[in-house]
C-alpha cells in the first residue's frame, strides 16, 4: 500500500477508517509487524491457544475443569459443579465481572483488546500470519486480488481458505466440548450422523460464522459490532494507559534527509505505523476507539527509529497526561489502589467458589406437624430432608446430633444415599428422650456426613410439650 491509500489524516473523524468515502467496505492489508512486543504477543498467544483447546480436556477427579452447558443450565467451574441454589455466586460473580472490567479498563485501557481477546488473538496470531504465508506481503495481496482469477489465485485462495475452514471447524469442536464435555463430544463423532443432524447443523453454522468472522468481517467486530468496544469511550480518561503517539515529541513530522539538520519532530511521515494497524487507523491521529491495542504501531515506529538513531517510545504505552508531562508509566497511588480493588475482587471471588458446599443439606419440620409421643416415651417430631449432590458420585449420608441425644427413624430407607447430581429428599421422625427438650421449641444442631466426612452442620427447631 503506498501513503496515498491510507487515510487522510483529517477524515478520521468523518468515517471509520476501513469504510471509503462512498461507504463501502476498504479492506485493510496490515503489514505483518516485527519487534520485541510482537515477540510477547507470540509466546502470549502459543500458551493462550495451548490453553484454550487443552481445557476441556483437563479433568480433576474425574470432573471437567471447565463445563458451560448453557442448555441444560450445567455449570462447571474448576471441577465443581454449579446449580441453580449456587445462583447468588453467579450473581456476585456478574457484579465482579463488570466492577472488573470498568475499573480495568480505566486504569490499563483496551490491554483486553490486544492480548486477551479471542477475536484479536485467533485474527492476528491464526489467521492473519496464516495468510502471509500464503498470499504474501499486503502489497502481493493486494495485487492478487485486483488481477485476474489464473492459477496462482485460485490455489492460494483455495488453499488458504480450506484451512481457514478447518480451523473454524476445530474452533466449534473446541465450544462444543466446552458446552457439553469433551466425553460426549467423542461419544457423538463416534456414533453415525444421521442421530445428530441437528446438532450436526448447529456445529456447521458456528463453524460459518467464526470462518466468515475471520476470513471476512475481521477488523469490523472491533470497530462497529464488539459493545465494549462501544463503551471505551465512557471508561477512559486522562489516567488510563493506552497506545500513544508522543506529538509532544513527534510533531511537527516531516521527512527523513540525510545528512540534513533536523528541525521537525521526530515523526518521519513513513505510514509504518499505519502499515501494520490491523484496524487501518492513524495512531498520530490521537486515541481512537478502533484502536485494539494490538501494539503492531509500537514495535513498527520503534524500528523505524532504531534505523534513523533515534530514541525508541515515540509510540508506547502511556496516558494522555504521560504524554503531557513527558513523565513515564508510573504506578500511582490511584492504579495502585484500583489495582488492589481489582485483586480482592477476584480473591473474593475465589474463596466464595472454593467454600461453595458440593453436598448441601436443607433439613426442616414438616408443615402443619407438631409432636408425638412415641410408646418408649420419647418426644418425636417428623422432618424432611433435601441433600442436593452436586458432584458425580453417588454419596452416603448420615446424620448426627451434635449437642443432644436422641435417633433417627427413617422412612422407607435405612442406608441414605444421596444419587449423584441430584435433589435427594428424606423424611424421617427424630426421637429426643423428655429430659433433653427444655421448651416447647428447642434448637437443634445436626451434623451432615458425606461418605463419613462431615460436610455441614444444620441448625433446626424442635418442638416438644410446654414446661
Ligand atoms: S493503532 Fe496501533 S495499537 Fe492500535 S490497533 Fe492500530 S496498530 Fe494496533
Ligand atoms: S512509524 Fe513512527 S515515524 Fe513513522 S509515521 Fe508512524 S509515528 Fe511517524
């Protein structure tokens, strides 16, 4: 692309920059960027991708690690399984989720963007190197795709889209196994098509969609359709790190010469940094919501003035008034504080998951029933019991007094075993000798085993005879 073709500086602010004057699509050909960020965003994006498609694989107890069947409503989050009673930490955990994201983004700007988001990572570290393989530079591309269909074209093209396709269809096997396991993902290759059409044509559409996402929509899911893309603009302000050009430094720009004394700013109008711009932006053009983050910009100006001797930094990441002051990133009191925030947001979070109960007992009185006596004369009252198993394995129950003596009598069961993944409900008569009940409501503490393991205490009223 020469300089000519890329957007003029002041139509920044009329027009997105991948759509022409006309309105119709400009296809963005980003030069592929080399430096030391772009390095990160390898090594970043290899163990991003090796942990992307090896999650639903990993088993802890014979448990998924990672289960999101939005169908069923069956959660599973670090091997534990999550039901509707386990709602209120969904709840927080959407609170969490959105405190997080805002102060985040105040404070580090579209970091997410660049380095974390599966649209910008599978685009620009999948897809995009995939198609410099085949295609070659954005100029090569380009004039392909002017010219005419000959040969060359057709196996390019065909060759670069058959594998854009194989990995969108990986990509969908990869949800698929996050949405129902990777177990009954297997059971379903193996078993014939023709008992899963349905769920055959579900695969091939999400398959399209992510192929057409990639091969075709791009850099559009960033700047028009992605709402926290939208929201940047409400969350930013002076303070929050970005991608920014120093004009401070940079301005005015003027050209290179050689052996000619400089009197501009350090920008030497090269376009480099528009270039690789993913999203086809002028950086020099100040903070713009189709930027990324994807930090391209940063490692091109670097390497252009590494040739020219000059300081590296013209782009970096810095807040706008790093950029006024000319001071660096620093860890202010206020990123220090909102940091802390954001850590013991996620702790939080943690403990709550970690002491969420994997087998949950509800024990009360059964309505409307007040005490018998029994023949032994013992004062008896009938309760019912809901043990919820949230894992999946059949548990044994049991219950204790733990400050009064006395039994149980079970209905219709003398071993309790709680069925795996289930609500399993009990009723049973619990016998105090007189002698333990002081008032007419008594409380009572009773102890839940799991397979001998005290799991929970519950705290229950017990009625008996005035005193
Ligand atoms: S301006 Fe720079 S950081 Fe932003 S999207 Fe373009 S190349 Fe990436
Ligand atoms: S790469 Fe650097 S020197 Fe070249 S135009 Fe961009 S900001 Fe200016």
């Amino acid at each position: 692309m020469d300089e000519n073709e890329l957007l003029e500086p002041s139509t920044f602010r009329d027009r997105i920059s991948n759509i022409t004057e006309d309105g119709s699509r400009k296809w963005i050909y980003a030069l592929k960027p080399k430096g030391n960020w772009y390095k990160y965003r390898i090594i970043f994006a290899v163990l991003y991708l090796i942990a992307f498609f090896a999650m639903p694989f990993i088993k802890v107890n014979d448990m998924p690690f990672i289960l999101l069947n939005v169908v069923e409503g069956k959660f599973i989050l670090f091997s534990k399984i999550f039901w509707p009673q386990d709602f209120f930490i969904f709840a927080v955990g959407m609170i969490t989720f959105i405190i997080f994201i805002v102060l985040f983004t105040v404070i580090y700007g579209r970091l997410f963007c660049g380095w974390v988001c599966p649209q910008t990572v599978f685009l620009e570290l999948v897809f995009r190197p995939i198609e410099w393989l085949i295609e070659g530079t954005p100029n090569q591309q380009k004039k392909r795709n002017e010219g005419p269909w000959n040969t060359d074209k057709i196996v390019r093209k065909t060759l670069k889209h058959v594998i854009y396709f194989l990995i969108s269809f990986l990509i969908a096997h990869t949800f698929l196994a996050y949405i129902l396991g990777i177990d009954e993902v297997y059971r379903l290759i193996r078993e014939p098509l023709s008992g899963h059409l349905s769920l055959f044509a579900g695969l091939i559409a999400f398959t399209l969609l992510f192929y057409g996402v990639f091969a075709f929509v791009r850099e559009i899911v960033c700047t028009t359709i992605c709402p926290y893309g939208r929201l940047q603009g409400v969350m930013f302000d002076k303070n929050t790190m970005q991608i920014s050009y120093d004009y401070k430094r940079g301005e005015p720009r003027g050209k290179f010469k050689k052996n000619v004394e400089r009197t501009d700013g350090d920008c030497v109008n090269c376009f480099k940094c528009v270039q690789v711009c993913p999203t086809g932006i002028d950086i020099r053009n100040g903070v713009q919501l189709d930027c990324v983050g994807c930090t391209a910009c940063i490692d091109a100006c670097d390497e252009v003035m590494d040739s020219l001797h000059m300081d590296r930094g013209l782009i970096r990441y810095a807040s706008e008034n790093q950029i006024i002051t000319g001071l660096p990133f620093q860890f202010t009191n206020r990123v220090k504080a909102y940091t802390a925030l954001l850590i013991g947001l996620m702790l939080g979070m943690g403990i709550l998951i970690w002491n969420r109960r994997s087998v949950d007992t509800f024990i009360s009185r059964v309505k409307g029933q007040t005490y018998q006596e029994t023949e032994a004369g013992k004062i008896s009252n009938l309760f019912e019991a809901k043990v919820l198993n949230k894992t999946i394995k059949d548990k044994k129950i049991r219950f204790a007094l733990e400050d009064h003596q006395g039994n149980f009598r079970f209905i219709g069961t003398d071993t309790l075993i709680a069925k795996k993944e289930m609500i399993n409900d009990f009723t049973f008569f619990l016998d105090l000798p007189k002698e333990e009940i002081s008032e007419r409501s008594s409380n009572l503490k009773i102890s839940v085993f799991a397979d001998e393991e005290k799991v929970q205490t519950i705290k229950t009223k017990f009625l008996g005879p005035f005193k």
